[in-house]
C-alpha cells in the first residue's frame, strides 16, 4: 500500500481516537478514487478467490444440504452432527490442511497450487461448504410439512415436488450463500498460508490488512477494512432485491 | 414469473463471473524467493525486484515470513530461492542438504531500542550488561518469539550475556508477530525490543522522523545483521527452478545490484550496507 505521511504520528496512543478512525475513512476513499494499483490488486485478488469458492462451494453444497435435509436414511443425524461441528473448522488450520496437500512435497504438489488464487480458492471451498450444506439442510428442514401434502394431493410428482421444494426454500439459501460469503472474504489463515501475502498476486484485502496492521499503518489497515465493506455492500445489495417477493 | 426473471438474471451473472474469474496466466518466468520480513518491510525488495526483472526477464515474487518458516518452506521445495538473515541456522541449513551456494549479500546491524526516557538506564552500555540490567529491574522487553533471524539473534545475545534466556518472566513479552508489529507494541508497553536497523529507519519514518522508541545500544560488534541468499537444493527438489534461482543470486551479488543496495536510503539513511564477495 502507498506509504501514508504521519507528519505528527499516526498511532492511537498519540493522536485522538476520532481522528485516526477519520484518516482511515479517508484513506479508504483515497485509495478507492485515485484508482491506487496495490488496493485494485488486492481487490481482485479477494473477488476472484472468492467468487470461485462461492461457486464451487454452492454447486457442491446445495444439492448435499437439500439431500442432508430432504432425505430420511440412516447415520442421517451422525452426519449432519459432523457437518454441523466442521462450521468451526479454524482457517489457518485449513490453509495447515491444505498446505500440507499442495506443497511440492505433498500428494498434489506437481499441480503448483501454492501461492496461487486457485490455492486459496481451494481452502475458502472447505471453509464455506459446510455453512452452505447445514444451512440449506436447515431451510429444508424447516420448510413446511404442509406443503408436500399438498404438492402429493395436487398430483404432483417427485419432479414436480423436488422443484417446488427447492423453489420454497430459494431464500434459505439466499441466506447459506450469504453467511458463506461473509466469512470467505473476511477469512484470513488460508490466504496468508497457501496464499503466501505476495504482492500483485496472491495479497488479499484481509491479507493487506493483516500486513499493514503488522507495519504498524494502522489508517491503512482501516481504510482497507472499509474497502472490503464497500464489496460486501455491492454483493449483498442485488441479494436484497431478490429477497422481495 | 417476475422473480423467477430475477434469479435467472442472477444465475447468469454468476456464471460469467465464474468463467472471468481465472483467465489463463501468461506464462512468464517467475522466481519464487522465501524471505524475512525485514527485507520486505522496509521496501528494500519493492526497490530492488524491477530493477532484476529488468536485468534478467525474470519476474521475482517472494513470500515475506520469518526466517524459520522460510527455511522450512525451502525444505519442503516450495521456493526456489531463501534470502535470509541467521548465519548459524543457515550454515545447518546447509550442512543437511537443503540448501546450496550461501553467499553473503548485505549486512545491516541489530540495535537495542527502548523509550527515550530509558527507564532501566541503559543507553550507552554494551549488549550483555543492557540486558542484565533490563532483567535486573525487570523492564518490560519485547521478543519476537517467533523462531525468526531476529529472534535467533536476540536469543544468542540472552546467552552471551552470561542470564538464563528469560521466557515466562512477566516483563518479557512474547508476541510471535513481525518486526514492526512487535516495535509497535514495545512502544504501546513503553518497554525495550531488539530490532535490525534496516526496520528501525522504517519505523522512524513511518513516524516522521520522530519516534516514540529510540535507539539506546549500538555498535557492539557482537550486533551485525547478515543477510545471505542460498539456493533450495536441486538434488532434493526436482521442481525448482535452480537456473532462475542462481541467475538471481549471480546478480545480487554483482556490483549494480549491489550499488542499488547500497544507495536505497529512507530519511538519507542507508539502511544495508553491501558486502557480497
């Protein structure tokens, strides 16, 4: 990130809280507006890792959590306990996890996932499948009762039936996807582990953060954590249009 | 049907973002170097990598962590290249094998700084007797802790001093972070740190000019700061890009590259000072 000037001390201890917070907000304006390189690259580095993992973590999630939910077979409850604890997996143990694999010296070390986009994509998938998988099992769970009776006294068939079902429960998943999202662009242990922190590349805006925090630009650091918001922002806002009936 | 439109709309949003999302990477030569934070930090690699591209067609790209988790990285064949700074852990480094062709690249000096009120009176002392004084009256000092070069050091100088290393006293504070975080804090608990100078010109500027942290012991010679580049043993890692990794340390220690060390300056302060043989 652009060095900041602190011609009289940027840290909290010196100035008051109001204006550091203050010098953050406009730095971040600063840095959105004049169109700073080092925040555009982290910034697409985070829409890219992410947008992939909601996607695969989606595609893959959904159908498991609508199945998780909709399903009656044995070890049901077992394995929805096991998806259920997986929601506390720490990320820098998932990026341990995944690091291990992708190192050169480990079982898919010659694909070169280390210190890539697709690397840390990977890590993201693991964190936001199980979220996906137990909330939409959830949704499915709470639909209501009542509407499969109705669907089967209508004359529907099972077609008919696992489309409506899917269709009841749009906004639960709305809401899994959502949930995911926000803890896959706010997650810091994989992108900093299999990502590596390398500028233009693999920094993200968390790891930026994570960096500057470190370098002590704490403004920066702020200014970056209401970048992240602003994205947050525009995704969510097209998901609220589609939560209006 | 109208919100059916909608989230047909947002499906096909969503499957244009997936297919933008990783377009195929031009295919570049791309060096990929473990190296300490304090390189980084201080913006000495920002200065010197376009400099090497430039040079040599070779983009270099670098992970910046301490120098344990370098080395381990170069052990486990996921950089080609290890610019580092812990002369002995490097020598072991290797003695096993893991590395080759450690050559000397810069130097810089460690410095003792502490609160320009020095409240354990040290300034001007030599090393061992500024830390036996700290542990005397227990003022709060700041380690790394985090098994980096600067940790190493700071660790041998524990021993030098003729004290235990201290480790769970309450005045000597762990914090496993970066250079500058742990500076950050040593200002925070107004205590004392050792850091590379390199990093503290870093923090003096970041604070134009005026930090609330000063140097207070300098100059011992027990205190240089060597920085080397070694290359990931081929023999061990058949993926590395030896060529790339050699090239790169063939130009570090030739006299451009070295001049360009020499003149990176923060505040007219020369941060290292060239010495590859």
């Amino acid at each position: 990130m652009p060095p900041i000037e602190c011609p009289v001390g940027c840290p909290v201890g010196q100035k008051g809280t109001v204006e550091f917070l203050l010098q953050g907000v406009i730095q971040a304006f600063r840095l959105l507006f004049s169109g700073d390189p080092e925040t555009f690259s982290a910034v697409a580095a985070t829409v890219k890792a992410s947008s992939f993992s909601m996607a695969a973590s989606l595609i893959l999630g959904v159908p498991l959590g609508f199945a998780l939910g909709h399903l009656r077979f044995p070890g049901r409850r077992q394995l929805r306990l096991a998806v259920d604890t997986m929601l506390a997996l720490p990320t820098v143990f998932i990026g341990l996890m995944v690091y291990a694999f992708i190192s050169r010296q480990g079982p898919f070390g010659e694909m070169g996932l280390l210190f890539t986009l697709p690397g840390i994509a990977i890590g993201q998938t693991l964190l936001a499948l199980p979220i996906v998988i137990a909330l939409s099992a959830t949704a499915v769970e709470g639909m209501d009762a009542g509407l499969r009776t109705t669907l089967i006294s209508l004359g529907a068939g099972r077609h008919r039936l696992l489309v409506s079902s899917l269709w009841e429960v749009r906004h639960g998943i709305l809401a899994a996807a959502l949930t995911a999202y926000g803890r896959v662009m706010t997650e810091v242990g994989i992108s900093m582990m299999v990502g590596g922190n390398i500028k233009w590349h693999t920094r993200t805006i968390t790891t930026a953060i994570a960096l500057e925090t470190g370098k002590g630009m704490f403004a920066t650091g702020i200014a970056l954590g209401l970048v992240l918001l602003l994205i947050a922002f525009a995704v969510t806002l097209p998901a609220s249009f589609l939560r209006r009936k | 049907m109208k919100t059916f439109s909608k989230w047909g709309c947002l499906s096909v949003i969503a499957l244009l973002v997936c297919l933008s999302v990783f377009p195929s990477v031009a295919a570049a030569k791309i060096l990929m170097m473990a190296t300490t934070t304090s390189t980084d930090n201080t913006g000495l690699l920002d200065a010197l990598a376009p400099a090497f591209t430039k040079a040599t067609g070779i983009e270099l790209q670098w992970t910046a962590v301490g120098t344990g988790k370098a080395l381990k990285l170069g052990q486990n064949c996921d950089v080609d290249i290890l610019m580092v700074h812990a002369p002995a852990a490097e020598q072991a480094y290797v003695a096993a094998g893991y590395g080759i062709d450690r050559r000397e690249v810069m130097y810089n000096d460690f410095v003792i700084i502490g609160p320009p009120a020095d409240p354990a009176g040290v300034k001007g002392q030599s090393v061992s007797a500024a830390l036996k004084t700290i542990a005397a009256k227990s003022a709060v000092f700041v380690s790394r802790g985090d098994n980096s070069g600067t940790n190493k050091k700071e660790i041998s100088l524990w021993k030098a001093s003729g004290d235990a290393v201290p480790d769970k006293q309450s005045w000597y504070v762990q914090t496993g972070q970066g250079m500058l975080a742990s500076i950050n804090i040593a200002a925070q608990k107004n205590g004392y740190t050792m850091t590379d100078r390199g990093t503290f010109i870093k923090y003096a500027h970041t604070h134009g000019g005026n930090p609330p942290l000063v140097v207070v012991v300098e100059g011992d010679t027990i205190l240089k700061n060597q920085y080397s580049v070694m290359q990931v043993n081929p023999a061990r890692c058949v993926k590395v890009q030896n060529d790339l990794a050699k090239r790169f340390c063939d130009w570090i220690c030739d006299a451009p590259a070295q001049q360009l060390i020499a003149d990176f300056r923060l505040m007219g302060k020369q941060l290292f000072t060239p010495n590859a043989k």
